[in-house]
C-alpha cells in the first residue's frame, strides 16, 4: 500500500492522524473512518463512536482554548472517551461531551 499523504518535508511523520492506509510510520495514528458529521456538506465534526475522540495530543496552548467551532478544547471524555484527565480530539473540533446518565430534558 501507499501513503496517502505528501509533505515537502523529508523529515516529516504523519503523527496523530486517522487514516486509511494506517501510516507505516509515525506515531499514534489510527486506522479507519474518522466518523464525520457529513462529509460531503463539508461537516467535520465527529460523531459519536469515532476513533479521534480523546485521541489527540494535549499541548499547553490548549488549556482554554476554543475550536473551530468555538466550543471548549480538552473536554472530559467527550462522546466516546472516558470521564477520566481531559484530552483533546484530533482535528479542528471538539465532540461535545455527553450529557450524564440519568439527565432528564424538559421539552416545552
């Protein structure tokens, strides 16, 4: 298989990336769909279940920063991690976290 991605670069690695082929190299790359919101809209939020949720690498720029869509970096566990230190997701957006178990919502 051939890499699917191209840098002038020559050193650069593809790090923190989700694709398809996985990268031979790099690190902590992940093999699959990335679960966008709707690709074809140009929507690339991630839905639920996808493997760049908690997935990215933290940075201290990171602490109260917002993403693209201005919602906060770094939530804890988002919608497919777990509720443990925050991490951020890979990409431009942040999963919004899940509500608790148990909430209730009141539609009027």
């Amino acid at each position: 298989m051939v890499d699917n991605w191209y840098s002038s670069d020559a050193d650069a690695e593809p790090n923190y990336t989700c694709t398809t082929p996985l990268p031979s190299y790099g690190a902590n790359n992940k093999d699959g769909d990335p679960l966008f919101g709707n690709l074809a809209a140009g929507d690339y939020t991630l839905l639920k279940g996808s493997p760049c949720i908690d997935t990215g690498s933290n940075q201290g720029w990171m602490d109260g920063a917002k993403d693209l869509a201005g919602n906060t970096r770094k939530t804890y566990g988002g919608l497919g991690g777990t509720r443990g230190s925050p991490v951020v997701d890979m990409g431009a957006y942040e999963a919004p976290e899940a509500p608790p178990k148990g909430t209730v919502f009141m539609v009027r």
